[in-house]
C-alpha cells in the first residue's frame, strides 16, 4: 500500500480538506505498518495554473506545511515536501501528457469550472493541471489516494492515463491508483450556498472555517450561515433538498465520530438556533489544539522550510528511480 496525497497551497486550509481529506491522510498514517511511509505534497506547481502573487505563494507554502504538521501529518511518518522540489513532478508530466489524450482532458469538469467563459484565456497549465496530477501519484507508483469526492475524476484520468501507458510500452510500470473516500468524509458545503462546495477559492471568507479562524470568528461564521427556517428532522430522510442543514449536520457528525441519524435523534425537532452553538461549540473544541499547534509552528520558518527541504530530498530518491524506469520503457537515450 502506497498512500500518495496533495493539497493546492492557495488560501488557508478549511473544515473542507480536513473533513474531506487531511483528517484521512492522518488516519492513513496513522495506521501505517512500521516502516512504511505515506507521501504528501504541496502542490505548488499546480498552484501556478492561475497566476499567484510570488511572496504569497512562498508564505501559503509554510503555512499550508504547518498547517498539516498541526492536524497530525508527521514527517517522522510520512514524507512533506512542495512538489516544485522534486523536479520529476514536470518531466513525468512532459512523458505522460503524450500517453493522455485531447479526449480525455476535454472531459475534466475542473478545467470547465476554472476557467469558466474565458476559457480561450486559461493558462495551458490549467488544462493539462490534471496529467501533472497523474504524474503526482504515478511517481510514487501510489496504490491508494485520500481525496475528496470532487478530486475523484482526475483520479479516474490517473488510472486511464497508467493503463494506457503500461499497455503502449508493454510493461507492467506504473500500478492503477484507487481513490481512497471513506463514506464517512462529506463533501463540505460553503456556509453560504449549499449547492457550492466550501472552497479556498471563494471570494467570501464567511463561506467557510479556516483552520487559523479564532474562536469568536467560528461562532460568528457557524451563527450566520445560511439555513432554512424549518427545524431539523428527527430522520434522515428529512434533509433531502435541505443541502444547508444536510451540510452542518454533516459537518458535526463527522467531528463528533458519530453518523447523520444519532445527530438528529438528538436535535431533531430543534430550530438551528439551539444546533448551531452546540455546533460552534464542537467546532471550536476540534479545532483550537490544531490552531495553537499551527502558531508555534509557524513561528519557526526555517524549522518549516528545513522539514519541507528533508521530506523533497526523501521523495527525489523515489522519483529519480521511477523516471529511470520510465525513460527505459520510452526508450530516452542516456542516463
Ligand atoms: P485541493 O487543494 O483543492 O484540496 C485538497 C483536498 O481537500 C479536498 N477538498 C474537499 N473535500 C470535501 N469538501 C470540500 N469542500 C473540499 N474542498 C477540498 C480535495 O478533494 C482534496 O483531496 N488537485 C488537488 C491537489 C492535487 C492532488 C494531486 C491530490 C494535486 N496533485 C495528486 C491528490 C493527488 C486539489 O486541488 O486539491
């Protein structure tokens, strides 16, 4: 089993990548044999595919790395770098943007989504953003990949595109990645619109919980979020075409451990005025360890910049090995 896994380091991490994904990545990790190691990236590069103000994009780096250290990623464990280190992210993604087809690309709904009316003007990154995504994973020959459900479809690309060139060069390289989405992880709504998904990218901050928000900000953030008048139904079934109910009864039965029903066999009946601080209340005790973890680490740059320098050097030694192999099947003279 090789976990491989990355997260974009634009904006601050929200409740979003860590019910969907960071919290698995922990939970992989943490049921690691000894010995064994999962890798995980920041995916700079992929970053760039919409333009990034330079200084940003270096502080967003240390931060989304202290970030993951504070919600339980460990370098001892696991291998944390920025993708832009290890050079082998782009010259696999060069090899296999020649095994993926125009086809293939032109069916991704991420690149339809970014780049939206303008998509004349979208960079070439930005369409090609899913075969360094394959060439992400495929590096590290991953077996099993912790995303959230909208990564899913460049997962599926990933495994055409490791198909596809085992097949055309007739060796058995690169093994077909599965997405790893444990039924338990929600696809988290923004507060503000439950028909969107709680994202970085958002132009309003109310529409999400960063990790770094203080206290006050949850409450405020989990008191204003949008809701229907209604109260919570006593089951399930009762949240259907409620999507901004369905989202923050989502959101506390992942924290608390438990499912959709045992939430509301406790606060169905009750309007969103007595739910949402018993919320904010959750919210705030899962997160204030993380937050003030965060701080201490972030207070320390150079120890952030050291363990992201160890982590690529450790996941150069892999990639230089695979790129031998696939330099061989292509049949690249040299080295
Ligand atoms: P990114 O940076 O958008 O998000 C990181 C992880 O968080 C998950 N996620 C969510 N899950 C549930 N609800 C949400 N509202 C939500 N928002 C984000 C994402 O599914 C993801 O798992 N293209 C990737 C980064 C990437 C990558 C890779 C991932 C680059 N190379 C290779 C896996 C393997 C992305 O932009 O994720």
């Amino acid at each position: 089993m090789i976990i491989v896994s990355g997260i974009q380091p634009t904006g601050s991490l929200h409740l979003g990548n860590y019910l969907g994904a960071i919290r698995n990545w922990v939970l992989m990790q943490d049921a690691l044999k000894p010995g064994d190691r999962a890798w995980f990236f920041i995916a700079d590069m992929h970053a760039i595919t919409l333009f990034q103000d330079p200084a940003e994009l270096t502080q967003s780096t240390r931060e989304i790395a202290a970030a993951l250290m504070a919600a339980g990623i460990d370098p001892a464990k696991s291998v944390l770098w920025n993708q832009s280190q290890v050079m082998e992210h782009a010259e696999l993604a060069w090899v296999l943007s020649c095994t993926a087809r125009i086809g293939w690309l032109n069916r991704m709904t991420q690149f339809k989504e970014k780049s939206g009316k303008d998509r004349e003007g979208a960079s070439v990154g930005l369409y090609t953003y899913p075969v360094l995504q394959a060439a992400d994973v495929l590096l590290y020959k991953a077996t099993h990949v912790p995303v959230g459900d909208d990564q899913k479809q460049h997962l599926e690309l990933a495994r055409d595109i490791a198909q596809k060139f085992n097949t055309d060069f007739g060796r058995e390289l690169f093994p077909l990645p599965e997405p790893t989405i444990p039924p338990s992880s929600p696809r988290v709504r923004s507060l503000r619109d439950g028909s969107a998904k709680m994202s970085k990218s958002d132009p309003s901050d109310q529409s999400r919980i960063n990790l770094t928000d203080s206290e006050d900000e949850i409450r405020n953030k989990l008191k204003r979020a949008k809701t229907d008048p209604e109260p919570l139904p006593t089951a399930v079934e009762g949240l259907e075409n409620r999507p901004e109910a369905r989202n923050l009864v989502e959101i506390y039965a992942t924290l608390a451990g438990t499912g959709l029903a045992e939430v509301l066999g406790e606060f169905g009946g009750q309007g969103f005025g007595a739910f949402k601080p018993a919320l904010a209340d959750l919210v705030v005790a899962k997160l204030a360890p993380m937050n003030a973890r965060y701080r201490e680490l972030l207070a320390n740059p150079a120890a952030i910049d050291a363990a992201l320098a160890e982590g690529a050097e450790q996941a150069r030694a892999v990639a230089r090995e695979t790129m031998r192999e696939v330099r061989d099947a292509v049949g690249f003279l040299g080295r």
